[in-house]
C-alpha cells in the first residue's frame, strides 16, 4: 500500500490537506466521514490508483487542514472544495464522500454541476428520520467520545481503539489512519480534532434535507450501500426504503450494496466486489 504525497492548498479562509494517490484517468476527490481524515481512503486507493488519481482531503477541522474555531457545515465544505479545485486546476473531478463526505457531495453536485464529472456516495447521503438519526449517532459514540481524551501514548490509544466492536478485523490501514490524527499534549496524546467543531457540524447536519437536492444532480451517481448495522440493523445509514426514494428520485443513480460491512468496513476492509463496481462505474 502506497503512501500518498501531501500537500497543502487553498480552501476558502482555510489552509486544507490533500492526500494525493498519483494517476492516469479523471481525478477523484474523496470526501471523509464526520471524524474520520484523508487516511480513511488509503484502502480505496490501493485498488483505484495508478488507473486513478485520488486526491483525499482532510476537512477543515481534521488531520493536517486548518482548524478554524466556527464554520462546520455543508455550505463551508463545498466552499473549501470549490477553493481547493481552482488551487489544483481542476475543471471537474469524480466526487467519492463517506458518510458525512456523501452528503457534501450530493449538495456539491446538486449546487455545481460543471465541477463534477460523476459521483459515488459510499453509505451516505440519504434522508434519515429524525429517530433513524439518533439510533446513528448512538452508534458512532465512542468515534466521537474519543474526542478530547488525554492517552498516555499513541501505543494506548491504538489498544483503545481496537476494543470498539465494528472496525475489525484490525489492519495496517486501520492503525495508520488512526496514528495519523493524533498530537502530543501535556499527559500523552490525543486526537487532533475538537469535540466542540464536531458538535456544530452535527447540529449542522439535522438541519440538511438531502432529499430535496436529489433531483438537481445531473451527473451520474453510484450508490455504495452497506449491509450491515454498527450495534444493529437499526442505525443503517442507508435503510432500504432510503436508497429505494434515492434510486428513484436521483435522475440518473444506481445502486452497489455491498454485502457483509457496515459504515466503516465499507471503505476500511478489503472488498473486490465493491471495487470492482466502483471501477466499472468509472469506466461506463
């Protein structure tokens, strides 16, 4: 697995890393989940790079981009992202968001269609109820009680990490994602990333109705689904009946489920048949 080459560029206000997976073909700019960084990709670009080039952001707020104390919603990130596209040159790229990354990825193909060659929303993006939202944020707590927590090593941390019951089986990949987002502090180490961002970012997106962008999105649009719950199969990102009203509603969507991962291993475990749909989709 290759390490990518970082850089930093512009956003808008804001200084945000890129990691860059060197390739042939129309680039594509991935987009990460509410807590995670650019590293969550690493597994993705061992399968779609050298054909591909892969161009992974960390969000203002995470990994090595700025950290900015307000500004954490959709409408900054597609800001940040249009700024980083004019920084790098690009007229247009494929959008790939997780998770949070899903749902600034439909908004930005929805509001800037000329920027986006395709999209793929990898377990994201859909409209969730109100309850279906908290049983998610139940079953993301310990990514976000991490958060703010003094570690007496990174050594600790990693062993803290691996007791969490839904990202295994443990990699390479797993550990270095982690390790790359953390900072010594007085005590030991702790996660480079402010519990108090993430709040407002999750106020933020309770108020976003993904549904109504549905029918502004005129590229096309791969839907990766996972089959499986965190702590169960009520906190699904993508509900059956969600990705149904998505396939229909999005003018020109299809869908992938992935079967056998949940939200995370959807992008951290190896999957051949999950890139063998995302390349057959890039090359349709």
């Amino acid at each position: 697995m290759s390490e990518p080459i970082m850089k930093k560029v512009k956003g808008d206000g804001a200084e945000i890393n890129l990691a860059i997976w060197e390739g042939a073909d129309t680039p594509i700019l991935c987009v990460h989940g509410i807590t995670a960084n650019c590293r969550s990709w690493d597994v993705l670009a061992a399968a779609l790079t050298p054909k591909h080039r892969m161009l992974a952001m960390d969000l203002r707020g995470r990994g090595r981009s700025d950290k900015p104390p307000s500004g954490y919603s959709l409408e900054q990130h597609i800001r940040d992202i249009i700024g980083l596209m004019d920084d790098m040159r690009l007229d247009r790229a494929v959008l790939m968001g997780h998770s949070l990354g899903a749902f600034i990825s439909l908004v930005f193909g929805a509001q800037h269609p000329e920027r986006v060659d395709r999209i793929i929303l990898v377990d994201g993006g859909g409209k969730l109820s109100a309850d279906q939202l908290d049983e998610v944020f139940a079953a993301i707590k310990p990514a976000l009680d991490r958060l703010g927590q003094v570690f007496p090593s990174a050594d600790a941390y990693i062993e803290a990490m691996k007791s969490a019951p839904y990202i295994h089986p443990w990699s390479p990949a797993i550990e270095g994602y982690y390790r790359y987002e953390l900072e010594a502090v007085d005590g030991g180490v702790r996660t480079n990333i402010d519990a108090v961002h993430i709040q407002e970012e999750s106020a933020n997106i309770r108020k976003v109705e993904p549904d109504q962008f549905y029918a502004k999105v005129r590229s096309k649009v791969l839907i990766l689904r996972a089959t499986e719950g965190l702590l169960s199969q009520n906190d699904l990102l993508l509900p059956e009946p969600v990705v149904e009203t998505m396939v229909r509603e999005i003018p020109d969507a299809t869908r992938f489920d992935v079967e056998g991962v949940n939200h995370y291993g959807i992008v951290f475990q190896p999957n051949a048949a999950r890139d063998r749909a995302i390349l057959s989709f890039l090359e349709a």
